[in-house]
C-alpha cells in the first residue's frame, strides 16, 4: 500500500516538472515574441574580406568604412524590402534582388582620381607633387569633401573619407554625393609662394578633369588648408575653366567672407561637435546608460589636436560650462585639471606657433593623455588612433569623434564593451559640411541671407512697440507723461531680424538636434543601445536607398 502511495507522490511530482517545464518554454516563446526587434530572414552577410576586420590592429580605412556598411545593411535588409519597398507591386524574391543590387550600387567609389605634377621650388629644384580626388557617389550632386594636405594621403584614404562623406550628408540631410581630396604634402615644408603654386595647379588638374565645379564636385577645407587654399582655389576655377560661368564662386567652400564665403564657416565643425555633444548630454537616457548625469555641469574634457575643429571645440564647451582639462598636439601635450582657457591658449599658440610652453598648464609625461580620466574624450586628429592595443586604457566615458575614423572597428566593439557612448563622426563633425551647404546655396542666390529683410523687420519691430504705447495711452491717458513700451536687451539685439550669422547658427543647431532625434530613434526601434554609429549609417543607407530607388538606373 505504502509502495503503490510512493509511486502516485512520484508520478504526481513528474507530471508537474513536465508542466512546469512546459509553461517555462511558453514564457520564453511569449517573451521573444514581445521583443522588439523582429527575426532578421535576409540573406545578406559580411564579405568573408572584411570578417577579419573586427579584430584586426590596424585595418584599412576604407575596409572600415565597408566594414560599418555593411554591418548595417545586414541589419537594415528586411526593413529596406518590407517598409522601404512596400509599395512596389512585385514578388518579396524580386524586390530582394533589387534591394541587394541597390546596396551594391551604394558601396563602392564611383570614381579616383590620381594626378602628378612638377613643383618649381623657390631654391631650383624640381618636385613631383601627387595627388588624389575621390568621388563616391553621384545619387546627389555635386559631390562635397575636403581637400588634406598631409603625408598620410593615399588612393586608400580618399576613397575612405569620400565613402564617409555620402554617409555624412545623408545622415545630416544635406544633398550631396560624397568626395575627397587630398595632396601628399606636408605643408609646413613649403613656402606660402609654392603653397599657391602647388593649390592652384592641383585646382587646375582638377577641373580639367572634371573633379571641380559648382554642378560636379565642390570641395573645402581640411586638415592643413583653410580659407586661403580655398580662395586660390576659387580664383583659379573663375579665370580658367569657368571664366564664363555666373556660379563659378560656388565650385569651392570654405572661402573668406570677401570672396564669397559666409559668416560662421570657420567655427561650423567645432560648433557641430558641441552641439552634437549636447543632444545626448542632455537625454537622461543616454547618460544613465553610462552612470553619468544630464547637463554640462562639472564635466570635464580632454581634446586631441588644438587646430581649427579642436579650437573652436575647447572654445564651446567651455562656455557651455565643461572644463577642458588636457590638450594632445603634434608635438607635445599640455595637462591642468583645473582647467585651461581655450582663448589664452590660442593666443599663446598664435605667438609662438605651438601649445608647448603654455604657462598655465604643464607638460604632460604620461603615456598618453587619451588615457588620462575624464569625462569627454575629443579625438580631433588623425584616423585609427585608438584601436584594439590601447581602447581598454581610455578612461572617458564618453567619446565625440570629431576627426574622422579616429576608432577602428575593435577598438570600438572594446569601449561599447566598457559602456562608453561613442557619438560617431559621421554625424557629430558634420557642422562643416552643414555650413558649407548654406555657403553654396549663399554663392547660387548671389545674396547673403538677411540682406533684403533687414531693414524690413527692424522697422516692423519699431512699429510694434509703438502700436501698443498707442494702446496703452489711449486707454489709460497720458497724465503724467507718455508710456513708453521699450524692448528689453534679448529683443532689442534681435528687432533687425537674424543675421547671416544668426541664420547659420540656427539651421546648424536645427540640423544637428534633428538628427540626434532620427539616430535615437532608430538605436531603440533596433535594440541597439550605445551603438549610434549603425544608428547613423543606417538612417544613411535608408535614405541613399530610397534616392536610387525612386531614381531608377540611368544606363
């Protein structure tokens, strides 16, 4: 009786494991069914070239870039044939194909450009210059990128920053294909005379092969060119090639404000940075992610290269209320945690033509002040300069990539790995090309913005106030004299209407804060967390895509 009791108990206690175990399974099927992001059935996979490239320690920089491509695009493959193309009226398996053969159209550069010259140099000798222009994609045009002058130009570099640059303007919504250039120079070795000789060549060589114009392909300034190349430029395009053309001022940007530029160019990529660094400083959400708290407040900041976007970084985020703790140059790095004052600084460097020296900050002696603890992390240098070596040693806990590629694919994978926000390049050193957007459409219009309204809205200001004194006196009298209504100091700086400037700042700002909205947006439809750089090519291909394929192919 005992035995027949113990075998009902056992049987009794496996037939609720099986239940048990069965109602656990279920909750796991609900719970994935609950789960956001829906079961990827695209076919699409990482090139088996660039599966090596996650860890390697020192990739190409356009394997990177391919590498970023198409890490998104296995993501985005589903979405682009199920939402993108929802209304093509055709098979899922032709609508794949033609998905698949559009990302293949987007991937590589369409055009690269390597040219040689003679140099005359001002001691006799003869030099042969090299140089390159790479246009990646014509679904916008004119192409737009920078021209560098440095000795680390190669084919591999242009074709790099170009592709970057395509993913650059769509994120940000500015229409143009991208592009690079650049000159194998280092340009302190030369003398301003042979700077000009070497510009206006190279601007000539280009536009015979029709690399520059303002329809085909609109360079600006880079790494070791500012205003003065790009006026060069500019004067040598309007007195060869396009001596009969009205838009020849737009073939360039980047340009003084006497030759056609716009207020605001000079500072745009570092006010980018700023504002790009604002717009997740500020979400609770982001900064919860990395056990930090919303606002500028207390934070402290670390910038890699002190020349026209380091410069006007330090210089925002110090009135923003960030302190700017450590400064890494060329030749040397300067450290004070209790703060450097970008404006002294630049004065200094300005005298003596380097920050090494600066009185109030001291050398610095570590292994590299990229290292040091901070709160920001700004590379604004070179490409690949944290990498799988040294990206567990980076203390910051947040990084704004203001140069471009400054982290490579496992040096990245490492710092999400740490809980580092990674605010990529390609969306917060965009305030360049943003700006150089306005300065074409500037040079296009042949007015500068605001000139015809001035005047305008100043006086339709003034007639406001004086409207409600009128009010105000007829109704209540004027015993004991008028009422004046006068503006207050915010509305009297701004009874003109917007300046150029104002207008600059404004769309740029505008522009900046939009698509941080889009890139947040897409990282928490995906699941994806701190990993913005596929938010943002993603947002990128999306909008690529749906250009060629509203578009069609031509031939």
């Amino acid at each position: 009786m005992a035995s027949c009791l113990l075998k009902v108990l056992g049987g009794g206690r496996r037939a609720s494991g099986a239940l048990l175990e069965q109602a656990q399974r279920a909750a796991v099927a609900q719970q994935n069914e609950l789960h956001t992001t829906a079961p990827v059935q695209g076919t699409l996979t990482i090139p088996e070239r660039l599966q090596h490239i996650p860890e390697a320690e020192d990739p190409g920089f356009f394997e990177m870039v391919e590498y970023f491509f198409h890490k998104s695009c296995v993501l985005i493959e589903d979405r682009l044939v199920d939402i993108n193309m929802k209304n093509i009226r055709t098979s899922r398996e032709e609508k794949m194909k033609k998905a698949h053969g559009i990302l293949k159209i987007i991937e590589p550069c369409a055009h690269v450009l390597e040219v040689n010259f003679p140099l005359l140099r001002d001691d006799g000798t003869y030099e042969m210059i090299t140089g390159y222009r790479a246009q990646h994609s014509h679904h916008r045009t004119p192409c737009k990128g920078g021209i560098r002058y440095s000795m680390d130009v190669c084919a591999d570099e242009v074709k790099a920053l170009s592709a970057l640059m395509t993913y650059k303007c769509a994120c940000v919504d500015v229409p143009f294909g991208g592009g690079k250039a650049g000159v194998k120079i280092n340009p302190k070795e030369y003398s301003d005379n042979e700077l000009e000789r070497i510009t206006r060549r190279f601007a000539i060589e280009l536009a015979k092969k029709g690399f520059l114009g303002p329809g085909i392909d609109v360079p600006a300034p880079d790494m070791g060119t500012g205003e003065r190349e790009m006026a060069w430029i500019a004067d040598t395009y309007a007195n060869t090639l396009g001596y009969t053309n009205l838009n020849a001022s737009a073939c360039i940007t980047g340009k003084p404000i006497n030759q056609g530029g716009i207020h605001g160019r000079t500072s745009a990529t570092g006010r980018g940075v700023f504002h790009g660094l604002e717009n997740f400083i500020q979400e609770a959400q982001y900064m919860s992610m990395i056990q930090s708290t919303p606002g500028w407040g207390g934070k402290t900041f670390i910038v890699q290269g002190f020349g026209n976007v380091g410069l006007h970084t330090c210089r925002y985020l110090t009135r923003a209320g960030a302190r700017c703790i450590g400064i890494a140059e060329w030749d040397g790095s300067i450290y004070n945690p209790e703060g450097i004052d970008p404006k002294a600084l630049e004065e200094y460097k300005i005298e003596h033509g380097t920050i090494v020296g600066f009185p109030d900050a001291k050398p610095y002696e570590g292994e590299s002040l990229l290292f040091e603890e901070c709160d920001i992390l700004v590379p604004a240098a070179m490409e690949k300069v944290i990498h799988k070596g040294n990206a567990h040693k980076v203390k910051a806990r947040i990084i704004g990539e203001a140069a471009n590629g400054p982290i490579t694919p496992a040096g990245d994978k490492i710092l999400q790995d740490n809980g580092v926000l990674i605010i990529p390049d390609m969306y917060i050193n965009a305030g360049g090309v943003t700006v150089s957007y306005f300065e074409w459409l500037k040079n296009l219009n042949h007015v500068s913005y605001g000139r015809l309204t001035f005047k305008y809205e100043r006086e339709s200001n003034y007639h406001l106030l004086q409207s409600v004194q009128d009010s105000l006196e007829r109704r209540f009298g004027k015993v004991g004299g008028g009422i004046p209504v006068l503006p207050n100091q915010n509305f009297h700086s701004r009874m003109s209407g917007a300046s150029e400037k104002d207008i600059v700042h404004s769309g740029l700002d505008y522009s900046m804060e939009r698509t941080a909205r889009n890139i947040m947006a897409t990282a928490s439809e995906l699941n994806l967390g701190l990993d913005l750089r596929t938010a943002a090519y993603i947002n990128s291909i999306d909008k690529i895509f749906t250009t060629y394929r509203d578009a069609g192919l031509s031939f």
